[in-house]
C-alpha cells in the first residue's frame, strides 16, 4: 500500500508543477533579447542578480530578423519595473525559467498582473514554445495558444515575415512553402 500513495503523491506533485514554482519579487535591470532578461533580486546588500528565460515563449535572437524589434518591445515592458518571478527550473545555459509578471500601467496598485510573456505573443514578439506546453498550467496553454493564433490572424508576428523569422526556434512553422 504504501509504494501506491508514493505514486500517487508523485503523481499529484508533478501535476501541481507549474503552482509550486518558486516566487520572487525582482527588479529587472537588462534585457538581453525577447526572450531573455536579467533581474535583480533581494534585499539591499544582499541582491541577487539572475538571468531569466521567459517560460512559455520563444522569440528570434538578437541578430535574426525582427530579434531586436522583440527585445526592445520586451524591454518597454519590463526594463527598470519591479516583477514578480516564477521560477521553475533552470535551463542548460543556466537561465532561470520563470513566468514573469509586472504591473500594467492600467494598474494603480501596482501588483504584477499582467504576463510579459503572453503580452510578447500577443504582441507578436514571440511564439509559444510548444516544445514546452506540458511544463505550463493547461489554462495557461490555452490562453498562449489563442494569442499566437490571434497574432497570426493579424499578421503580427515577428511583422508580416513569420515564418522567416521563427526559422529554427521552438515551435516554428514546420510548412515547407512558408519558408
């Protein structure tokens, strides 16, 4: 019996993955390119600086087509703000892959509401990187999904070259002619 409730706490805690990811308040003080940011985090004389992937997304490097129209978006919306992290793991070139939220300028509270990542697919700054779903909530999957879909519709993303400029990322376009 008791290697059965093993499994099953196994079982519950790697379906509850995305909800016990760590959390921390961080301001965030570069942006390397649209998917990658470097957050300062801590208290004063004890501040942590970490360099952060932003989960669920992917976005052209820097010297790729539209690559800096995307870090520069990104930093419109993050660069010198306060956010809250999410992290989960961390990915082979030691990146911490977080949810990253800030407070939209809407908000007068200030509280971290709004999805920097999900706001770069809707924006059409990014793709959602499929390759990943499974390590998002599936509410999350659903909503990344229709954003790129969405930006798609409208032409959006990464301008009105998609394909061209997803060649080699994530989740990319796998149509041969759109290349």
């Amino acid at each position: 019996m008791k290697p059965a409730r093993l499994l099953l706490a196994a079982l519950v805690l790697a379906m509850a993955g995305p909800a016990l990811a760590e959390s921390r308040r961080c301001l965030v003080v570069g942006v390397s390119d649209g998917d990658t940011i470097t957050a300062r985090c801590g208290e004063p004389g004890s501040y942590e600086q970490i360099r952060v992937r932003l989960a669920g997304i992917d976005a052209p490097e820097r010297r790729q087509a539209y690559g800096e129209r995307a870090r520069q978006h990104l930093a419109a919306l993050v660069f010198q703000r306060w956010a809250a992290l999410e992290c989960g793991k961390v990915d082979r070139y030691g990146r911490s892959v977080c949810l990253v939220r800030v407070a939209p300028a809407s908000r007068s509270d200030g509280a971290p509401a709004l999805d920097v990542g999900l706001s770069m697919v809707s924006a059409g700054m990014a793709w959602w990187y499929r390759a990943y779903a499974r390590e998002q909530a599936p509410e999350d999957r659903g909503r990344y999904e229709a954003a790129e879909l969405a930006a798609q519709a409208q032409r959006q993303a990464c301008g009105p070259m998609l394909a061209r400029c997803r060649r080699g990322s994530g989740g990319g376009n796998t149509d041969a002619r759109a290349r």
